[in-house]
C-alpha cells in the first residue's frame, strides 16, 4: 500500500512547511528544528493542521475568484431559485 503522505504536487513541498511554521508562529506553537514532532502536544498538531487547511481553502477560493472573476456565486443563485420556481 503506498504511503498516504506522499504530496501531489512534489514542489509544493518546501511552501507546505513554510506554511506549517508561519501557522505555528501565528498560534503560538514552537516546532522543533530537529523535525521530531514527538513532544509536539496533539491539541497543538491538529491546531496547525486545521489552521493550515484553512489558510489552504483560502488561497484557493481567492485563486478561482481570480480565474473566474467572481462570477461563481451567481451561477449557484440562479440555480436556488430555478429549482424553487418548480
């Protein structure tokens, strides 16, 4: 079975944990610079990882407004309201 930690995106890997630090920095947790993550409190691991899926997500969601000029929420509007007409 192949490893689930593999990234998609291999180059990504060195902005993934620049991430992980500045997520860490900005709740307060200290990462050790030895890359052992043993002493690392699970409160505080799960804190990093959400907080970067978040900052993640929006990153993305800037992206596609970008590429689609923020035109998606209208799109899901006129949808809501063809399905209540019915």
């Amino acid at each position: 079975m192949p490893s689930r930690r593999q990234n998609l995106v291999p180059q990504a890997r060195q902005s993934l944990d620049q991430l992980k630090y500045e997520v860490a920095q900005s709740i307060g947790v200290t990462l050790p610079q030895d890359g052992y993550y043993g002493f690392l409190q699970t409160r505080d691991a799960g804190a990093i990882g959400g907080n970067m899926v978040r900052t993640m997500i929006t990153m993305a969601e800037q992206q596609l407004a970008g590429q689609f000029g923020g035109a998606t929420g209208a799109t899901g509007a006129a949808g809501a309201g063809a399905s209540q007409s019915r």
